[in-house]
C-alpha cells in the first residue's frame, strides 16, 4: 500500500542519523495557517484528509500506547467530529488517517496522536505526517509531509495520470510559495515519494 521498501531509511534510520534538527510536533501547527496560503494563493484545496506514518513495535506497552492515541481521538471525534482509521500497509507500517472537512481539526489531531507516542516515548517510532490538498481544475493532488526524523517538510505531488511519476514543477512551486512560512527540508534528496498503489489514490490506500 503505497510505500516502497526504502521508506524506513530515507525517514527513518539514515534521516535520523543526519538530522538536521530535533524533531518538534509543534511544527505541525504551522498547517494552520500554510492550507489559507495552499487555497488561497495556490488555488489547492484541502481534500479533509491527513495521516500519520509509524513503525510498530511488537511489545503489549506498544500496544496500550497505540490504543491510547485510538481512545484519545475517539473522545476528541464527539467534539470535533473528526473521524479516524488505523490501518496497516503491505510494508508493515501503521497509518492512522483522519477524515474532516475542518482543517483545524485535521491538525490538532494530528497534533494529539503524535505527541501521545512521543509521551509515551515511542516517538523514535514516527516517520510522517501527511497533509493532502487538491487542485480541481487539473485534478493535481499534493501534500505536504513532514518528516519527524528530519523536523521539516517537503512537499509531494504524484502525477494524477502516471503510476511512480511525480509532478517536479508542482512541487517547486509549493516549496517557493510556502518556504519561510513552513520549515522546509532542503536537501532535495528527503523529498522521498509516498507513492499510492494506484493514480488519484493517498499513499495510505
């Protein structure tokens, strides 16, 4: 489901060892005002998805940690009406992919669900989190991912049509529109592709 076999070395291990600064779940607030300049500017709009990439851990407190972000969005779903999935993809990696037309929303549990792991002291164990908008006058998906073992985020932009192709021009004009207003990797070489099984799908499917 959409991940290529390189994922864990590109954010995970190797990203780790040449971070550039200490990963900061704060960061993610600075969606909160990056989606206006995305729509607003850019003319893409939040498609109401995000998603949050970790590798497991086969230990029962691992577990109680992953039910506790599970409970923790749960309650926060009768407020915010925010709904959640966990699901888990063909390389092993989790995926908790939340759903609201309220982007605000989509942050803040983003927000809770890593910074629960990282409490619990899992937080070596998250890769990313994934933003997704959309422009609907060419069907073009982008995201912006941030990278925890980097503490930055790049933008990526699969091309709608083509299987592994990625839209460079689309992604060049999100990194100038948005850098400044969000921490943006840059080493072009971290911009990894999250590639969907299939054109027009999220990486998580």
């Amino acid at each position: 489901m959409g991940l290529l076999d390189g994922l864990k070395s590109v954010l995970g291990m190797r990203a780790e060892a040449d971070a550039t600064r200490d990963a900061d779940p704060d960061d993610l607030f600075g969606m909160s005002t990056a989606y206006v300049t995305m729509e607003a500017d850019l003319g893409y709009e939040p498609t109401g998805d995000a998603a949050l990439c970790f590798s497991d851990v086969d230990s029962t407190d691992f577990a109680d940690a992953r039910d506790e972000v599970e409970a923790i969005l749960d309650a926060g779903a009768a407020e915010t009406g925010t709904e959640a999935e966990f699901t888990t993809d063909d390389h092993g990696y989790q995926w908790v992919v939340l759903h609201d037309p309220d982007f605000e929303d989509l942050v803040t549990s983003i927000h809770f669900a890593a910074d629960t792991l990282i409490e619990r002291r899992y937080g070596s164990r998250l890769l990313a989190a994934l933003f997704a908008f959309e422009d609907e006058r060419s069907d073009q998906r982008a995201y912006w991912v941030y990278s925890f073992r980097r503490g930055a985020y790049y933008p990526f932009a699969p091309d709608p049509d083509t299987a592994n192709e990625r839209s460079s021009s689309v992604e060049f004009k999100l990194d100038s529109n948005l850098d400044g207003e969000l921490t943006i990797e840059s080493d072009k070489e971290y911009w990894y592709p999250l590639w969907p099984d299939r054109p027009g799908d999220h990486p998580w499917e």
